[in-house]
C-alpha cells in the first residue's frame, strides 16, 4: 500500500510539474532596413537566460519568416546573425500563447551607395546564410526579356540546351514566389515568366520537406532557383501571344497568358512551330528510355530538353495553378501536352582499334520518330495544425512514341576490303504509362526537437513495345513484341530527438521493394504468308526483384554560422532473377553495405561560406542490363545483359566554397566533385574475327561488335569549376568567367583485354553581359575546351582535341520602336585528324517594329542562318573506338512574326 501511495505521490508531482510548463509559439519576420526586402537563411536564436540548456533556434525561410514554437515562459536573449548584416541582440520575454515581433529591422554590414542609377550601385548579388540572393533592378534587359535572359546575366548562371546550372551544379526545379512551377522543368518555367516583373532571384539547396518540418537536415537537398515577384505585379494579367509564316511553309505561333490574384495563380502556354522550337523534359520519354532486346538498348539522348537535330514539328500546350484553399492547405498543380514530329538524316563514321589493326564503319541513317505525350504534377500540403502535416505528391504521365529508321552500314579494313555490311528498316511502337505517389505525415511532440514521420513512396511503370526489323540483305523480317511492367512501393520511419541546446539526434528505417518484369517476344515474319515463327532464341521472360532494407543514425548540430552532420547507415540489398523463357535459370545476389556521410558548412567573416558533403550510395544494374537476351536488330552490334551483374558501390565527395563583395559587385565561387566507384558498370566489347553461329543458329558476321554489360573496378571522375564575376564601372558590364578541369578515368573491357581510358579536360569560358541600359542589351562571350585521351592498351585511339567558340548577341531598340536583334557564332572544331575538322558561322538576324499603346504589339523580319553554313556534329572517344556523327539540321529561312504583350496589373488585391 505504501509503494503504490508512493506511486501516485511521485505521478501526481509529475504532472503537477509539468503542468506548470508553459510555452509560447514564437514567430516574426526578418526585413532589410535598406530596401525592404526579406532576409532568408539568417540564423534566429533565443538564449534562455537562466538555463542555456533551454535555448532554442530557427532559421529563416523564403519569405524571411522564423518560427520557433513550444518556447518556455522566461526571459531570453534574442540574437539574430546573417551574413551582410549588423548583429541583432536584445532582451525579450517570453509570456504570452503567441508571441509576434512581427518585422525585424536588419541594417546592412557595409555601406551602400545611395542613387540605383550611378553603375555599380546596386547591390547585385548578395549571399544570405546558404542562398545566393540576385536582385533584378541590378542588371538591365530589354522591357519583353524573359526570366531566363536576366538570369543569363547573373554571376555563375549558365543557361543552354542542356537546361540550368549555378556554379557548375544543376538547377532541379523553379519556383515562384516558393511555390513550383511547371512542375520540375526549369527551362519552361525561366522562359515562361516575363522578366518584368522579378524583383529577385534567389538559389540555394532546398531541403526535404521532412528537414524543413523536423529541422533536422537528412542532407536531401534540391537545387533550387526561387524567383520572387514585385509587389505591383502580384495581381494582374500579362503574357505574350505571337504567329509567324515564313519562306518553305515554315510557321510558328504561340501563347503564354498569366493571372494572377493573391495565392491564386494561373498560368497557360501553347506552342505551334515547324523551326525546331520545343520544351520538354525527360518526364515526357517514359516509353523510349531504356529499350533493349530488339529494341535498341541504350538512350535516346536527342530527344531530351532542348532543340532537337534535324527537323522537328512541335504542338504543346501547357497549364500551371497554384492556390490556398483555406488556412491549411496549399495547392500546386502542372498538365503539359507535347507532340512532335522529327525527321533527320545522320551519318556515322567510326575507328574501331583492334591491337595493331584497324577497322572503319561508315553509316547513313534517315529517321522518323512522332512522340506524343501527357504529363501531370501535383502537390498538396495540408497542414493540420502546428504539430502535424501531410504532403501527398502525385505524378501521372503517358507516352506514345513511333519511328521508322533506314540504316545502310558498312565496315572496311584498312586496305578498304569489306569485312561486312547491313542494310535494314527499323520500325517501332512504344506505349507507356508512368504512376508515380510519394506521402508523409509529420509530427511533433511537445519537446522541442522530437519528431516522428512517416514516408510512403509508389511508382508504377506499364511500358508496350512492338517493334520490326527488316533486313534487306537476308530478305527477312524480325518482329519484337515486349511488355514491361516496373514498380516499386518504399517506407521510411523516422524520428529526431533534442540533444543539448542544437544538437539533434537522428534514427531512421528504409524498406523497399521493386519488382520488374520484362517479356520479350520475337517471331520471324514470312512477307509472303504473312505468316510467323516464334524464335526462343531470341525470346526471354524475364523478372528482377531488388529488396533492401536501410538503417541509419546521424547526429546533427547547428550554431551561429556553423552546422555539421555525420552518421551511418547499414544496407543489406537482395538481388533476385528469375528466367523462365528460354529455359529457366535463377540467379540471386545479396549485398551488405555500410553507407557512412558528413556534411557540414562553415561561415566566415566577410561574406564567405564553406560546404562540405561526403556520401556513399549503391546503384541496382536496370532490368536491361540484366535481363540475358540477344539483341540483334543491328547485326554489326549486337548485345546481350548479364543477369550476374552486381550492384555498384560509389563514394562522392563535394566541397563548395563562395564569397561575395557586394561593396564592388564582385563573387567568386569554387565546386569540386570527386567520385569513385566499385563495380562500375561498363560494357564489355568483342569483335568476331570471322563469320560465327551462336546458339539458336544466330549467324554473326566477321568483324561485328558484341557487347554485355560488366562489373569492373577503379572508375573515377574528379570535376573543379571555379567561377568569377565583376562589374566593370567603365563600361557599365558584367565580366563572368570561368575555368573548369576534370579528370575522369573509365575502365572498359576489349577482347577481354582490360583497357583504362583517362581523360583529361580543361574549359574557360569568357563573359560579357551589357548592363547600362534597357535600350541596349548585347552579350559577347568566348569558351574554349581542351580535352586529352590516353588509354593504357588501346593507345591508337589516344586523341587530343580543340573546340572553340565564339559569338555576340546584341538587341537594340531605337528611333520610335524600331528594334535590331544579332545573334552570331563561330564555331571551330580540332579533332583528333584533319577529318575531323571542321567550323562554321551561324548568323540570325531580324529587324522589327513596336507599334500601338506602351509599344505592346510589334513586327518583326527576321532571317535564321543567314550564310547558309549551320551544321551539327559531335565526337565521342571510347576506350576501343573513335566516332564522328553528322546531322541534318535546319537551313536558311526567312520569317515574318506578330507578336502582341499583355500588361494589366492592379495596384491592390
């Protein structure tokens, strides 16, 4: 009786003593007392005066906005530090449910000139905790520029057809105003919001949304290019719409209307061309990618974002809608339509070493491919209260993708005898359906600090593919069928607990599993019956599983200016295959790997930050890769997998440094990667040295390349950009340069000979962007790359090569709206021989005419490839071979265009 009176004295106190624990939801905004703008990534700490122990902190978001909730009833120190600015301290007390020190003042660490007129004036890059802040109103473009041509101009941003990086790393995704745009597609949405309207463009490494509720960084980071919009053009109307004829029946025309009203935003696009103009991602080639079999293993690269070779008809129309529903729930949602035609002609001229001979392939290739594809993006935040949220991410997309492709090969020794030949007809049919749903829910306990969440993640992959294959030379015809299903369903648990005043201790569990299945079907056509035969020989069911199961723990800690993470995680993989056609074999595979990281960033006194990150992680081989078919759809190249590939192991290691004057304007940046990788996954190469029957009597001709995937060991790639950017008063210009160096040492397999292709390359890259009036606007730039190839073995394929180019882009409005828009470069190409040499000039040109109120409506004349020399190639350097490809491009054309601007803003909501 007395230990259970004992009992309930003890809970009873315990409740008595926690009911006296009050706390308070702690929030503000930090603001530039300059300017008025909002101030991220500053580092807010409120210091408990009588127990340290009971310190809290919070960080800045996006919109300057610091929340730290569940802080006790005492009295505090509230320090606030943020690169750029003066130290903010001051004693507060905390005793109220909701404590709101609505708008903090910050003054600025230097001085700042007054007049925004005077060149150098403004404050054109600033760097704030981890983002790399861009004001607009520094930089000048014309009044119809888009976001992407005032970005072109902002130090270490590089804009082309590849897509967007900053200082040598990639940008994933846009927002605006920290809401996204178009989905991940950064291009569409740079080129989609008028430049007009920006008041800054803010870069930095947006982390998950479970580091962002918890505060704990699991080092799961987006880059990320947040553009935010002026306060006049919250609320209104704009866009573009424009239709060009031109010379040959070449057309365009196209529209882009916004609306904007509060959190409600709209945006609709529509594009119609025959000149090669398209915007589309790798979301949109569900059905092409990773083909094999039959069906072309391999990527088709030219099809991703960016202009395509040869010749290209584009329709798509895109819409983008962002809104609040109520207090708690956020809407973001994107559907995008796109349908092309391309048509191309391309041909292919290979050195192939063979120890101490040689051999040539010529090819010419005329192709047909219409692509047609649906994409959806979504994403709904619901915050239930201030302890609990869910994210629901839903993605849905179909391709449809048909081509038809001639190829006439032949390869010669170097006496110019044939070794062999091939003449055929590809044609194929793909379908795919893409389902892909991530999860979580979020919590807090009343503790400060401790977490739990959970993460479901689901994707769905249905992929159908009939493809033919007609060889002239054997009169035969081959029919693929296959059908593809990929899926994948994962859980993660995890949970954060307070350790001392920032520390914070972290344990997570992975599960996931994924399933892949891939029927191949071959039949042999009889043009005549129209009857088939199956070929086993050719045929394969196939299914992969790949389970693993991930247990990590890290500690994190961040202080004023410093924050650090480390740990390690334990992952035991399973690799199972399964072949039931055609015979039945299964092969299983188990990997236990310890996957240690760190992470942490220093900053220094004067502007300057410092980013480290070390981890590991593995890489499953694809179903293609495994799946042990023979693909023979090109004779001369015919590849099988290899269902006892092994998983790859990699180590990365990233270290950022950047610091910015903004006295003078001035940044310099420095991004090195280095990563090494066990088990590398390469290609095995053999060639025939005579006519051979593989089983199934499967007939390979002397000289053709048999290739299969292998593991192989001492793959490593080591990149360095360093990026320097200055504004030159005297000119009124920003100066950007940059110099790259990468070393990168790929092992490869040659008739089982083990050869080590190290390649050394080095990049500079010159600048110089107007910056002084809105009338002129001119770039003129300068980019040269060296590049060196030594092999271990096959050192005949040793090469050295030069690219170089040069050009200017200048638009100029003058008189009573007359513009002149240039744009021409010279490329010059130093191959590895005289064959390969090749430059030429590309010269677009165009003179037009603003008309109608504020000059909103305009005419333009314009000329593509006024010389006539436009041209596309490319070289690749492989540890057995040397390869040039030739395409078809588009040619002069002349174009007239009407084009209108939409501009109506309200001044309040």
């Amino acid at each position: 009786m007395k230990k259970i009176s004992f009992l309930i004295a003890i809970l009873f106190c315990s409740i008595h003593s926690f009911a006296q624990v009050e706390t308070s939801q702690v929030f503000g905004r930090l603001v530039d007392k300059t300017d008025g703008s909002m101030i991220i990534g500053a580092t807010v700490q409120l210091y408990n005066i009588k127990d340290s122990t009971r310190s809290r902190y919070a960080v800045t978001d996006v919109e300057g906005i610091f929340l730290i909730p569940k802080a006790e009833h005492a009295f505090y120190k509230l320090n606030i530090k943020s690169l750029g600015y003066k130290p903010y301290s001051r004693t507060v007390r905390i005793n109220e449910a909701e404590m709101n020190f609505g708008n903090i003042l910050l003054e600025q660490d230097q001085q700042v000139l007054d007049g925004i007129e005077i060149q150098g004036a403004v404050v054109a890059m600033e760097q704030k905790g981890d983002t790399v802040q861009y004001n607009a109103d520094a930089y000048k473009v014309n009044p119809d520029a888009s976001t992407a041509d005032l970005v072109k101009k902002m130090p270490g941003i590089v804009i082309d057809a590849t897509g967007v990086t900053s200082n040598g790393e990639t940008v994933e995704q846009v927002l605006l105003d920290g809401k996204r745009f178009f989905g991940q597609d950064p291009l569409l949405s740079l080129n989609t919001i008028p430049a007009e309207i920006v008041k800054k463009v803010e870069v930095f490494d947006q982390k998950s949304e479970k580091s962002q509720f918890t505060g704990f960084d699991d080092g799961n980071t987006v880059k990320t290019m947040n553009v935010v919009t002026k306060e006049g053009k919250k609320n209104g109307q704009f866009g573009k719409a424009y239709a060009g004829y031109g010379t040959d029946d070449h057309y365009k025309a196209g529209v882009n209307v916004n609306s904007f009203k509060g959190d409600q935003r709209l945006t609709v696009i529509g594009m119609s061309n025959d000149i090669n103009q398209q915007n589309f991602s790798s979301e949109d080639l569900a059905g092409i990618e990773g083909s094999g079999g039959g069906f072309r293993r391999g990527n088709n690269n030219n099809l991703m974002t960016g202009t395509q070779n040869g010749i290209t008809q584009t329709n798509s129309v895109g819409l983008n809608f962002t809104d609040d529903w109520g207090k708690k729930v956020k809407f973001e949602g994107s559907y995008f339509y796109n349908q092309t035609a391309n048509s191309q002609d391309e041909v292919t001229g290979r050195e192939t070493f063979l120890g101490d001979s040689t051999q040539y392939y010529d090819q010419t290739q005329d192709s047909n491919t219409d692509n047609l594809n649906h994409r959806f993006n979504s994403r709904i935040n619901y915050d239930i209260n201030d302890n609990n949220k869910v994210v629901i991410i839903p993605k849905v997309s179909f391709q449809n993708n048909k081509s038809l492709k001639y190829t006439n090969g032949l390869t010669t020794d170097e006496a110019g005898a044939t070794v062999n030949q091939t003449e055929n007809n590809y044609k194929s049919e793909n379908n795919a359906y893409n389902i892909d749903n991530y999860m979580s829910y979020m919590h807090k306990f009343e503790k400060i600090g401790r977490t739990a969440s959970v993460e479901l993640r689901t994707q769905y992959k249905d992929t159908d593919r009939e493809n033919y294959y007609e060889d002239f030379t054997l009169d035969s015809v081959t029919q693929y069928l296959t059908h593809e299903i990929d899926y994948t369903i994962g859980s993660t648990l995890g949970y954060t607990e307070p350790i001392g005043n920032n520390g914070q201790l972290s344990a997570t569990y992975e599960l996931s599993y994924n399933d892949r299945s891939s029927d191949k079907d071959t039949y042999i056509l009889n043009p005549d019956t129209g009857g088939k035969i199956f070929n086993s020989t050719l045929s394969n069911h196939f299914n992969s599983a790949y389970t693993t199961h991930q247990t990590e723990i890290a500690f994190a800690n961040r202080g004023m200016g410093t924050f650090y993470r480390f740990g390690l995680a334990y992952q035991y993989a399973t690799l199972n295959n399964q072949q039931e056609l055609p015979q039945e074999g299964q092969y299983s595979n188990g990997f236990n790997s310890i996957l240690p990281f760190a992470m942490g960033r220093l900053e220094f006194k004067g502007g300057a930050d410092l980013f480290i990150r070390y981890s590991t992680n593995t890489s499953t081989p694809s179903v293609n890769q495994l799946q042990n078919v023979i693909d023979n759809s090109n004779p001369l190249f015919i590849s099988t997998g290899n269902p006892e590939l092994k998983q790859s192991y990699t180590h990365s290691l990233i270290m950022r440094l950047r610091k910015a004057n903004t006295d003078k304007n001035r940044s310099l940046s420095n991004f090195t990667r280095v990563e090494t990788t066990l088990n590398y996954m390469t290609n095995g190469i053999s060639f025939t040295e005579k006519d051979s029957v593989y089983a199934g009597g499967i007939v390979v001709q002397k000289g053709a390349q048999v290739s299969a995937p292998i593991n192989l060991n001492g793959y490593w790639n080591v990149n360095n950009n360093t990026t320097y950017s200055v504004l030159v008063s005297k000119i009124k210009s920003n100066l950007n340069t940059s110099v790259g160096l990468n070393y990168s040492r790929k092992p490869g397999m040659t008739n089982d000979i083990l050869n080590i292709a190290n390649t050394y390359s080095g990049n500079l890259n010159l600048a110089l962007a107007s910056n002084f009036s809105e009338k002129i606007d001119f770039n003129i730039y300068y980019d040269v790359s060296a590049n060196q190839v030594i092999n271990t073995i096959q050192s005949n394929s040793n090469s050295n090569y030069i690219t170089q180019t040069t050009g200017a882009k200048i638009n100029w409005i003058f008189g009573d709206g007359f513009v002149f828009r240039n744009d021409i470069y010279y490329q010059k190409y130093q191959g590895v021989n005289d064959s390969f040499d090749t430059d030429y000039v590309l010269w677009n040109m165009s003179v037009a005419k603003k008309f109608l109120k504020n000059d909103q409506a305009e005419v333009e004349l314009s000329v593509f490839d006024l010389l006539g020399q436009n041209q596309s190639f490319s070289q690749s350097i492989n540890p057995g071979y040397i390869e040039e490809v030739r395409t078809q491009v588009l040619q002069q054309y002349f174009m007239l265009t009407l084009s209108y601007q939409l501009r109506r803003f309200k001044t309040s909501n």
